[in-house]
C-alpha cells in the first residue's frame, strides 16, 4: 500500500489504533467512493476493531490516484442509506 509521508508521520502518530491493513481493503473494496474538489478520493468502508461487537465505519483519503493513503479516520457521521 502505498502512503503520503502526512498519513505516516501523523496520522498514524495520532491516531495509533489504525491498523494499515484496514486502509488497504478499504482501498481495494469501498462501500462507497467520492471524489472530493481537490481532486482527493474519500472511501468508506466497515472494520472490526478486537474487543468490539459492532463494526465501525472508517473513512480512507487517497490522493487522486485513487491509491495512495493520505488520511484515515473513524467517521460517526456516515450513514449506509444515503448515496
């Protein structure tokens, strides 16, 4: 998978408990894709976090190559329904 230097020096910095294998299947298979204005790709997809009984929503940012991470976050707001 490839990385931004942001996504490697903060975002796995800050936020530890992003596990890298996440980030590339939600690359490799999104629940859903939009593009942003700047050209950034957002991606949702559905993970399992150890101890948890319910799956979380992560949203993966690629650069415009649609394949290199730059950011990964979880996203409370993402609701299934909508398009």
């Amino acid at each position: 998978m490839k990385t931004t230097r942001y996504f490697e020096e903060q975002v796995l910095r800050k936020r530890p408990y992003i596990d890298r294998e996440w980030c590339a299947a939600i690359v490799a298979a999104p629940l859903r894709r939009e593009a942003q204005g700047d050209g950034q790709v957002r991606l949702w997809g559905e993970v399992m976090r150890p101890g948890e009984d319910r799956p979380r929503i992560l949203r993966v940012v690629t650069l415009a190559d649609d394949e290199t991470v730059h950011n990964a976050f979880f996203d409370r707001n993402f609701r299934k329904d909508e398009s």
